[in-house]
C-alpha cells in the first residue's frame, strides 16, 4: 500500500516541508507552544514511516532461505511466518513496538 495513483515522494516532501514553513513562523509568534512542535515532529515521522512501507512490507526480496526458516510457503505456517517476518522487519527498521 502506498500514496495514492499520481502522488510520489516529491510533492508529499514539498508539501511536508510547506507545513512545517507555516508551522515554525506560527511557532515563532507563540513560543513556549511545545504541542506546535510536537505535531511538526509527528508530521516528520509519519512521512518518514510512510515512505519506508512498501520496501519493509514486501516480502518477495527476502532471501529463500529466510522465507523457508519463518515456514513461509508451507501451507501450515505461511500465514503465520509471513506476521513474523514482517514484524522482524518492522523491528530491523526502527519501530519501537509490534
């Protein structure tokens, strides 16, 4: 799953960086105003997350050998190897809980 038909990396990154120009002048006239910086921080990182779902949730690149180890194509696991591998990949890049 990925942005919808049409959207690419590039504009979903200008219009990030769009919010955060209005948000940081807006923080500048309200300082003290920590909930302002925490939803830029919160913007950030759901970008940063939604750019690395594809590559993470695409199991087709893992190594055979892997795919065997997690049962994956064995009717009685597969499904149940294929959660694990995901959440091991999950994990691999950084996400904090599963």
């Amino acid at each position: 799953m990925g942005p919808p038909y049409g959207v690419t990396a590039a504009p979903q990154r200008k219009n990030l960086e769009l919010i955060a120009k209005l948000n940081s002048a807006h923080a500048a006239h309200h300082l003290g105003y920590d909930e302002l910086s925490a939803r830029i921080d919160n913007y950030e990182l759901a970008f940063r997350m939604q750019m690395q779902v594809p590559e993470v949730i695409d199991l087709s690149k893992e190594d055979e050998r892997m795919k065997g180890l997690y049962g994956i194509g064995k009717d009685a696991a597969n499904s149940f190897g294929r959660k694990y591998l995901l959440a091991r990949n999950l994990v691999k890049k950084g996400l904090r809980f599963v």
